[in-house]
C-alpha cells in the first residue's frame, strides 16, 4: 500500500512518477497530441521500429528533416516509422503547430507523422521523454537528437543531433533492429 503522501503526489501528477519510474513500461504506453488534431498512440505502432526525433524549424540542422524523410520512405515497408517531435525546448521552433505543419510539407514534403509542439526535455517533458530520461538518463541536449525504439518497445539507442539518419551510428543500430522478430 502507498503511503498517503505518494498516494498525494501520484494523484497530483496523473501517475507520471509511477510511469517514469517503472522499468518494465514500453514505448507501447505513451502517445502524443498529433500536430494535425487527435492523438498519436504510440501503441498503434507495436511491433514496428521508431526513430523518435525532435525537431525545429529554425535550426541548424533543420536540413536533417530531408534525411528523416528518406530514411522513412526508403525503410518503411520493413517496419520503420519516423516520428518528429517539434519542440519549443531550444528557441528555435515555430510557436504554432499549424505553422510547423506547413513548413515541413512544403520544404521537405514530411509524410512522416508529427506531433504537435512538445517539451522534450525537463520538469515538462511529454510523458514518453520523462521515461526515455528514467530509463537512460539521457534527454535531449539539442534538436535532432533521436530515440530509437526496437519492436519490443525498448529504447535500443539514443543518438546526437550530429548523428544522421543515414550516418553509421544510426544506420547500425536501426538495421539490428529491424533485423529482429518480436
């Protein structure tokens, strides 16, 4: 039984420490607000390999969107699903979601899906990078940093900005990944 002050803040917090905290949790369980409206359940991807990176439009690595969108179409048919996470975190984002969608359609004609702009990192971090930061201690320490999430639901790496889409470190560790059978 918890005692009555944890009970307090599970309450207050919807279950997010409990959430964090538990080691068995999969990416399965969380979901994001899409950019374009409605929900973007992780767990309707169960069985496929994610690359989970935040984005921003006004960055200098925002060319890496060309890459994502590549690798995504080049990669899908064998069970990869690009996801970007537009994220305010660093300064360099649109302030609105339909102003991100439009840039990402018409610069880099983005199929991929997309969230609606999120914290990534810290106190506010969407509930799937507080428990990316539980399970690695690791949060994002600039846009385009990835998380790579394996068939299981398990993070199978965490890559720097400066690791791209299709560079070495990413592209070893998405092929073992995709290589596997749940």
């Amino acid at each position: 039984m918890l005692e009555p002050t944890r009970r307090t803040i599970l309450a207050l917090t919807g279950g997010l420490f409990l959430m964090a905290a538990d080691k068995t949790q999969t990416a399965w369980a969380f979901s994001f607000p899409a950019i374009e409206g409605g929900t973007l359940n992780l767990g309707d991807l169960k069985g496929r390999v994610l690359l989970v990176t935040n984005t921003a439009s006004f960055c200098g690595y925002t060319y890496l969107y060309e890459g994502l969108q590549k690798l995504h179409t080049a990669r899908s048919a064998e069970g990869l699903t690009v996801i970007g996470v537009p994220s305010q975190d660093f300064n360099q984002e649109s302030a609105d979601n339909a102003t991100v969608k439009t840039f990402c359609d018409t610069r880099f004609d983005i199929d991929f899906p997309l969230t609606a702009i999120s914290h990534v990192r810290g106190a506010q971090a969407a509930p799937f990078y507080a428990w990316v930061s539980a399970q690695k201690q690791w949060q994002p320490q600039w846009n385009f940093n990835k998380v790579l999430i394996g068939r299981d639901g398990g993070i199978a790496g965490t890559f720097r900005s400066t690791d791209e889409p299709d560079g070495p470190a990413v592209s070893r560790a998405l092929n073992a990944e995709l290589a596997r059978t749940v």
